[in-house]
C-alpha cells in the first residue's frame, strides 16, 4: 500500500492492485495544488468544501459518504458517526471517521473530528495500524485534544493533517510543529509512505507525510 499526502485533509492509497482510495478531497482551496487525480473510490466525512472536493477526482469513481460498512471486494471500508465540534454537531454538524481496511492494515481517516472519543466510539473504531488525525485545532480537535485522540486510539503509527502549511498562512489553525511539541514523541518525516502488515512496528509513532507537489 503507498500512502501520498495531498494537503490539509486528502490522502490517496493505492493498493498493490492498482485501486486507488481518495480521502476528503479538496478541490479549489488556498493556494494548495490543484489536483487533478483518478481514483476509483473517494471517502468524504462530511460535505464541506475542503472535503468534498470532488472536482479533484476525473474519471468514474465509488463515493463513500454515510456511515454503515461498505465492502468493496478488494477493501472495507466502515463510517463511524461523530461529530465536527464540541457541541454535538450544533455548531458544524457531523463527521464520519472512516476505517478502511485492505492488506491486511486498517486505516483510520477522522475527518475533522471534532471532540474526544467516548469508549463507545473507540470500541466501534477498533485497533489501527495508521491513524490520519486533524491536529490544527478551530475546526478540528486541537494539539492537545489531538494527543489525547491518539492516546485513546493507540495506533501503531499517527500521521497529523489538518494544519496551517505555506499554502494555507491565513488559516486560524496551528501548525505541525506545535503539535509534535506537544507529543514531544519520534517522528520522521517521508514523500511516500509504503506500508504493509508485517512491517509497521518498525515504524515510529509519528510519520509527517510531505505534501505532494503540483
């Protein structure tokens, strides 16, 4: 599985089949690149424009957007109802965190929860190998809910999202720096993230992904 960083909250994977997941995608946002990318299958955790950007997808694709298990044949992939704020969703509304689950990894994208995890949706989550998490606070958990997130799920390895970047110095959000300070945990910093079952206790428990350029 090859795991590439888009920017702010979209991922893609490609597994070793040649299928490519795309996750809260962003179309026309700051000044992040714009994408113009296939996949076969796009996740959306809720339908604000930096996530349901799907004007960066060409071609025919599944869309994922609801909560429930969705098999694919070649994944699955599980929506977990939460909320984008504090408040029960009276604020931003709801979030799907999803659990995608091909090669023998499961994979959790939280969108951009917005609050701590009751031991229900921790339960219904699971155990993860990789955990993408929104880490800039204001419209996300922030540095140190996102630390508190991470320690309630216990993924093998965390990649943060969802934070100010060059492309994006007017976003009231806080940067990465100011979550690994917070963490204060080892971390490496990657273009590409190759991934499979048997090798990510070699990993350590942060993984920065670069964001790919235009």
């Amino acid at each position: 599985m090859i795991i590439r960083y888009q920017g702010h909250a979209f991922f893609t994977l490609t597994l070793e089949n040649g299928t490519v997941i795309a996750m809260d995608p962003y179309d026309a946002f700051y000044q992040y690149p714009r994408r113009k990318l296939t996949a076969d299958v796009v996740t959306m955790s809720h339908q604000h424009h930096d996530h349901n950007g799907t004007g960066a997808i060409v071609g025919e694709y599944k869309a994922v957007e609801t909560t429930g298990v969705h098999r694919l044949g070649y994944c699955t992939i599980t929506g977990i109802d939460t909320w984008h704020d504090h408040h029960q969703g009276s604020r931003r509304g709801k979030n799907i965190f999803f659990v995608i689950e091909a090669e023998g990894l499961r994979i959790g994208h939280a969108g951009d929860l917005g609050h701590l995890l009751s031991e229900e949706k921790v339960k219904a989550i699971g155990k993860l190998d990789i955990l993408l998490l929104p880490v800039g606070g204001t419209y996300t958990v922030d540095k140190d809910e996102a630390k508190a997130v991470w320690q309630q799920l216990k993924p093998a390895v965390c990649i943060p999202m969802h934070y100010r970047t060059e492309y994006d110095p007017e976003m009231p959000v806080t940067t990465l720096e100011d979550f690994l300070a917070t963490v204060n945990k080892e971390h490496i910093s990657l273009p590409v993230m190759r991934a499979t079952a048997g090798d990510m206790s070699q990993r350590p428990p942060i993984v920065v992904m670069e964001i790919e350029k235009a």
